[in-house]
C-alpha cells in the first residue's frame, strides 16, 4: 500500500508540472535596488547542474514541485538521507531553508522500483510543525525530484503561558461530557497555510499566521476523537480534526476560547 502511495505521488508530481506548464506561479527574480535574490542565483545553479531541464512548480516562494535529474557527487556516502540532506543544502537558497540538517528531521524513508523516498518533517529547537514536510526522490545516482510543503519563516514565541494539563482542560471541556484524553500533549508549530487553501483561510475567517500550540487527542462518547491545537498564549481552540475511523476527517474552522 505504501509503494503506491509513493507511486502516485510521483504521478501527481508529473502531472501537476505538466498542467502548471512547469512553470509556476512565481518565480525568483531581482530584488530591489538590483540586488540579486538568491533563491534566482540557486535557481541558476541547479539548471546548470541538473542534467535535463528542471521542471518547478512555485507557490508562495516555495518550490512545491521539483523536477530534475542532478548527478550524486561521486564522493558522496552510500546513504540515500545524507544523500538527500546533501542535495537541500546545496540548494538550501532555493528551497528557503537556511539549515537543512538542523531544520529537518527523518520521518520516514521508503525504497521501492521507482528509486528511494526521503520524507523529512520540520522542526525548530526540537518542536515538529505540524503537517510540514518535504520530500526527496533519488534514483541510483541523481535526485530526481522534490515536493512539499512547510514554513520558511517561524516567528519567536515567549514561553508558553499555559502548560499541557490546562491545554488538556481545555480541550475536555470543548468537547463535553464524557471526554477523555488519549495519548500524551506535545508542543507544536501550528500553521493553517499548510493545508489550506488561501481561499479557505479567507472565507472561513481564520489567520493564517505561524502559532505555538499543545496537540492533543481527545475523545468523546462512543469511537469519535478529535485532535486539538490549543494556542500556548490565549489558550484558544485555533483548530480541531475529527479522527473517527468511521467518518471521513473533516475540519472543524470555528475558533472557541
């Protein structure tokens, strides 16, 4: 099952490019005062290494999808992670991720007929970003393509003003009678832009700003859990997902303090 959700992920890589025209929805250029970006200077640099054309679908600045086919240095260990780390900071402007190997974190690696997948989440200080990842596909000896999604920018938070047993409190009380915890609370970078649309953050009235949130899973009478990022600071209910096996998970968009 796995083997094909990496199949089709490749698929959808190849399709997107190939309805975007490959070329995106912005692309790097000239600062101001004709100041060279470089995102555009690593952009250059990988079509100059890259061994057909690269193919890159832009979103916010961020390179979604990546198409290439850039030679594994002959020197490098035979490691498909620290071949893929190696590749993200060589391109480390292009991607809008000033330190891969501390920013990154291995979440899982999967080998099968169409080469080797390396999905690195996102963390800062050792606190993961929720639904951030981004994705490395290598062939025997090239990296053949990129896609994801995560922040390139998180903000600086004060402590937070609240612990986990008042986040648990919380959200028990949210959810309403009966309600239990399951699992433990671990702190979160919390971003909607991650998994919605800008139109979807503007018309259900939601920021689509970078939180620090405790992550908890409570759950009610009968089967149904939900997973709840309570705000650190206002202890807001910024967002919950329904996790009931026996019904499709959905987003619940109000904001409950």
């Amino acid at each position: 099952m796995r083997e094909q959700q990496i199949q089709g992920i490749i698929l959808m890589l190849v399709l997107v490019l190939a309805v975007a025209g490959c070329a995106g929805v912005q692309v790097p250029g000239k600062l101001d005062r004709g100041v060279e970006d470089p995102q555009a200077v690593a952009l250059d640099k990988l079509r100059a290494q890259s061994e057909q054309p690269p193919k890159i679908q832009f979103e916010a600045g961020i390179p979604r999808f990546v198409s290439v086919q850039v030679p594994i240095p002959k020197d490098a260990p035979d490691d498909s992670v620290v071949r893929a780390l190696d590749f993200l900071e060589r391109y480390r402007a292009l991607y809008r991720i000033e330190d891969p190997r501390t920013q990154l974190y291995l979440e899982r690696s999967v080998t099968n007929e169409t080469g080797q997948h390396i999905f690195f989440g996102q963390r800062r200080d050792d606190i993961p970003v929720f639904g951030a990842q981004l994705a490395v596909h290598l062939s025997k000896d090239a990296v053949i393509a990129t896609n994801g999604n995560y922040l390139t920018d998180i903000p600086r938070f004060l402590p937070p003003a609240m612990d986990e047993k008042r986040a648990e409190t919380i959200a028990l009380k949210d959810m309403g009678v009966n309600a239990e915890r399951i699992g433990q609370p671990k702190l979160v970078y919390f971003n909607r832009r991650l998994f919605m649309t800008p139109a979807e953050i503007v018309n259900s009235r939601l920021d689509g700003d970078t939180h620090q949130a405790w992550q908890l899973t409570v759950r009610g009478s009968g089967v149904i859990a939900w997973m709840y990022f309570i705000d650190t600071q206002t202890g807001a209910v910024i967002f919950r997902l329904n996790l009931s096996p026996t019904h499709a998970p959905r987003k619940d968009l109000s904001i409950r303090t």
